[in-house]
C-alpha cells in the first residue's frame, strides 16, 4: 500500500491560444528536444516569433515562372529590389515585409533581430545570409501578410552549379513555418529539373500548406490547355507520390491584357478561388500553428525514440563498428521502434537524411529513453492541447466582430466594375432586373390556376420542380419569393421565383435575405402579412402576439397557408367558426379592401358580434 502520492500539478489556465502554445512549448516539448538534439537533428528550437508573427506565404519555383510578377500583382505595386526579366532574375531569398518607409535589410542584420523569427537561419552559414534580404515598403496588404520571394530554381547544365549553401535545407525551413507554398509553373515549361525535383521532396511533409499554380495559361487555346494541366498532374503525381489528384490553380497572373480570352472566365473564377484562400489566412493563423506544433510534438517522440534504441544497442567493445552497421540497417530500426511502440511510417524522418546527420555523433552518448519525458508530451497532447482548442471559437468570433482577420488592400479590394452577377445582377440599376424576362414568366403564370391572381404553392410546385433543384433549395426559393408572406404567389412573386432558380441553375448562391434591388416593385411598402390578413389590416398583430397564436412559414410541402382568426377576440371570448364562415370572412373583408373601406376592432356585446356574422352571412348569400 502507498502511504505517500505524488501531489498532481494543478492544471495551467491559459489567456489566449498563442499564449498557451508558447507556454506548453517550453514546458513541455522543449525539454524533450534538448535531451534528445531535436534541434540539431530535425528543427532548431521556436522562439516567441514564431507564434507572434503575421501570416507567411512562400512562392517556389523554376526561373521566368512569374514568381516576382506574382508578388507585383497581388500587392498592385513596386518594392524594392524588385527585378523582373525572362532570366534568373531572383538570386536571393527576399522577405516582403510592411514598413512606413521602404528599403531594404541585409541579412546578417535580421539574423540578429530578435523581434524577428530568422535568428536560426545563422545556421546556415554566412554565404547563405548574403543571399537573404527583406524588403520594406508601405503596401496595406502586408500589414497582415508577409511574402517570401525564393530564387529561381536552375535547369540543364545550371543546377550543377554550387550554391555555396544548403538550398533544400533553407527551403525546408521556412516551408515549416509558411502558411501556405505556392508552386509555380510555367505553362510553356512544364520541364521539372533534378533541383526542383529535390526542393518539392525537402517540402513535401507540408503538402496541406502546399498550392500548386499553372502560371501564363493564357497562351494556350482550350485543347493546349486541357494538354498541359494534365501532363503536369501526371509529373506531380510522381514526385509527391500522392495517391489524391493535386488542386491546381491555372491563370495567368499579371496587369496585362490576356493573350487567348477564350478562358477569361475560367481564370477569373480560379483566381477568386485562390485568393479567397489566402484572405483568411490572418484568422486560421492560429490554427496552423497548433496544427505544426502537435505535428512537431510527433516527430520529437518519434526522434527520441530513435535515439534512445541506438543508445541500447551500442556494445562495450567495437562501437565503431556497430555504429556503421546500426546506419547501414537504419531501416530495420525504423521498422522495429514502429513495431513496438505501434508508429506509423509517415512519422519518421527521412531515412537517408537521417544517416547523414547520425554519421558525425558518438552514440555511447546518446541518452537512454526517459519515459517521464514521453509522458508528459502525450499530456500535453492530450490535456493542454484541447483546453487550448477551446478557446479558438472565441478569438475568432471577436476578430470577426474586430473586423480583423482578413487580408486587406491590393489585390484583396476586389474592384471590378459593378455589373453584379448572380442575385447581384442589376443591383444600382433604374429598373427591376426580373422585368427582362418576365413577359416569359407572365405566360406560365397565366396558364396556371389561379385564385384571385394567384397561385398556390401545390401549383407552384408542378412548375418550380422542373429545374430538377433539390426541394431543400426550392423551399428556401419559396420563402424568399413569398414577399408579403402570405402563402400565394402573385405574378411578380412568381416571375421572382423563376429568376431566383435560374440563378441557382446557373451556378450562382440564392441569397440568405432578399437584396433591396430583388423586391418587386408592387411590393416595395408592403410588409410582410405572416398569413393573418384580418390581423394586419386592424392592427391586429399585437392581439396574435398577446393570444398566442403562433405562425408557420409556408413552404412548398404546406400549399395551404395557416390563417388566424378572422374575426379576432373581443372580450376576451373567442368563438369558433367553421371552414366555410373563414372562407366567408375572408372575401367579405376582401372586399372591404377593394372599396377602400377600413374598419377597426373594438370591444363590442354579443349583439354586436351576432349583427356583424349575420351582415358576412348575407353577403356570402
């Protein structure tokens, strides 16, 4: 029996996500790392920037792939350093960043920034922060967004020539940090060298960062086209060895006019696409942080596990030897620890990469596996983790309200000339936009059946079926046709419905509200009646309220309108009234109506009542 328990630690409460995810970095994860040389292994430790900073989108590919064009058309401006030519025109790995003033930072200068998350580039030497700069300048889209320029990657004879650094290395690195890698291609040189080929594989981990791009397609009629995205759907498959279709982008991404229009289009709705994707960027920030610090949490495990094994299998005598052979058979290891402790594959590092970094360490000096270590990851991954997690939904509620959360600025405006499309076709114009067809409309109206000028949703329904929409859309289209709500469809109504699911059909959203520019003109004072006319017309929704009578909104299932009483409560007594008395009621008052006559409700003696049943009943005669 224990007498004494270890006291449990009270759980941590944390402010905000960033804020929780530095602190279980560095109480957590950290340890592990250091005991196990994670950082000179795999990754170098995380600093405070790396969960502060903006949102990070890293452009790759071969040279004249309209990588630097790109950045210029997003941002609607010049930057400093900018070169854009059909040679290599980009040597340097060039961070774009917001300042009041523009200009340019060396290098060495931002390796030594600490309000900056490149302090362990030094790592790769000072050949390498040659080639490294960040230009500055004042582009209200970097406020939210910083974009990272790489250089051109060679082809043919070029790619053999000595960088002086370790490229691959360099992009791995910031490819763990991005937000989202944007491949570029160009649709003239699908072409992919041994040098692009090795750079995709060192980013390849971060495949649901990654987007491919098929650049300048607007020098390809339909058929080249059709040809060019499938051949290079193919070369992908076989490189980021996916057994998922890659998503490719395809347009042509420049301020120029586009050479074959034939696709305008189809580019407009892919660039609507991929920028909406990088919009949000800001508000899921967050989000993709928590996303690479578990994925780092793994492969911390999965490294310590590693090291500790080849700890336990080194000898008194001949550990040279038995290092070599543990190298040679790193893949039996692999295999034995996934085994064991039940890992799959996708977790482990490269294997060749692995030996490469394993030949320069003496592995009697590796520690031995420290299962406090281990557990204390799995709690943060299992406890931490998820209290973390809820506090997302908040952050990204009060961004939304903030405003905040969105890129905004350049490209992100969205000017285009207000022709509107979709349920935004003739917003701003003199006249209703459903008058141009409704002529046509008028005429299936006219052969329905009609009941003083309209129609019910049973034979509405025969004719709205026809456009094949799922009766869940339909029954939205109906709702929002049904202005004055009061279960028919007059012949504007109706010429709205049709409108309505000829947008849907044409690929467009219906609309959550009815648009101002979408009311029919008859309707434009009239409010909604809810199905209790007697009620609206006398004041009487204040008495439907008080009595409690409860409305359903019509929809094409229910063709027949719930109507209130007709007569309303007087006294406090109601009376009961069959079918045909409702019936009678509504076309007295109806009549009333047309004549312009407006009568009121008061508190009136049974007399009065029977007189009033007695005048309906005559008129109904």
């Amino acid at each position: 029996m224990t007498l004494f328990r270890k006291k449990s630690q009270p759980m941590a409460t944390y402010t905000n996500v960033t804020a929780g995810l530095k602190e279980v970095y560095k109480s957590y994860l950290l340890p592990l790392e250091k005991e196990y040389k994670f950082h000179d292994i795999h990754s170098p430790m995380m600093e405070d920037p790396d969960f502060d900073g903006k949102p990070l989108v890293m452009l790759i590919g071969q040279y004249s792939t309209g990588k630097t064009t790109f950045i210029r058309y997003i941002l609607e401006q010049d930057y400093p350093g900018m070169r854009i030519g059909p040679e290599p025109t980009t040597d340097n790995f060039n961070i774009i960043d917001f300042a009041e003033q523009s200009g340019k930072i060396p290098g060495n200068v931002l390796a030594v920034d600490s309000s900056k998350p490149y302090k362990h580039l030094q790592q790769f030497g000072g050949t390498f922060l040659t080639r490294f700069e960040s230009s500055q300048t004042n582009a209200e889209i970097l406020k939210n967004l910083t974009v990272l320029d790489t250089p051109g990657i060679l082809a043919g004879e070029k790619q053999l020539v000595n960088r002086g650094y370790e490229f691959t290395g360099v992009l791995k690195w910031f490819a763990e940090r991005a937000d989202r890698i944007i491949l570029l291609f160009d649709a003239h040189k699908l072409d992919i060298s041994d040098e692009f080929k090795s750079a995709i594989q060192a980013i390849r981990k971060n495949e649901d960062k990654i987007r491919i791009l098929l650049n300048k397609a607007d020098m390809l009629n339909h058929q080249q086209l059709m040809r060019v995205y499938g051949a290079l759907m193919w070369s992908l498959a076989r490189i980021l060895k996916n057994p998922e279709v890659s998503r490719i982008y395809v347009g042509s991404f420049w301020n120029q006019p586009l050479q074959y229009v034939g696709n305008k289009d189809l580019f407009e709705i892919e660039q609507d696409e991929l920028f909406n994707d990088l919009q949000e960027l800001p508000r899921f920030a967050t989000v993709r942080r928590l996303n690479d610090l578990i994925k780092r949490a793994t492969w911390a495990k999965v490294n310590a596990l590693i090291i500790a094994y080849l700890k336990s299998q080194m000898p008194v005598l001949g550990k040279e030897g038995k290092k070599k052979d543990l190298i040679k058979k790193l893949d039996e290891v692999y295999r034995k620890i996934q085994d064991e402790h039940n890992i799959p594959a996708a977790d482990f590092p490269d294997i060749e990469n692995m030996r490469k970094k394993l030949e320069k360490y003496d592995f009697t000096k590796f520690p031995v596996l420290n299962k406090e270590m281990i557990s204390q990851v799995d709690r943060m991954l299992g406890e931490d983790i998820p209290r973390i997690m809820s506090l997302m939904p908040r952050e990204q509620l009060d961004m939304k309200l903030a405003g905040e959360g969105y890129i905004t600025g350049g490209i992100f405006q969205r000017n285009g000339i207000p022709v509107g499309v979709g349920f935004n076709e003739g917003m701003g114009e003199k006249g209703w936009v459903v008058n141009r067809k409704k002529p046509e409309y008028d005429v299936i109206f006219n052969s329905l059946e009609e009941s003083d000028g309209k129609i019910t949703g049973r034979i509405a329904r025969g004719v709205m079926l026809k456009s094949k929409l799922p009766s869940q859309e339909l029954g939205k289209i109906w709702s929002l046709a049904d202005v004055d709500q009061d279960g028919f469809l007059d012949s504007e109504e109706f010429a709205l419905a049709m409108h309505l699911i000829k947008v849907k059909t044409d690929g467009h959203q219906t609309p959550l509200e009815l648009p101002e520019h979408l009311i029919p003109p008859g309707h434009k004072k009239v409010g909604p009646i809810n199905g209790h006319q007697n009620g609206v017309r006398n004041g009487g929704i204040q008495r439907i309220q008080q009595n409690g009578i409860q409305n359903e909104e019509p929809t094409l299932q229910q063709t027949v309108p719930q109507n209130g009483d007709q007569n309303g409560h007087q006294n406090g007594h109601a009376e009961d009234e069959n079918n045909v008395e409702e019936t009678v009621q509504q076309e007295s008052e109806q009549q009333e109506i047309e004549n312009g006559e407006q009568k009121e409700n008061t508190n009136e003696n049974e007399n009065a009542n029977e007189e009033n049943g007695q005048e309906n009943h005559e008129t109904s005669i």
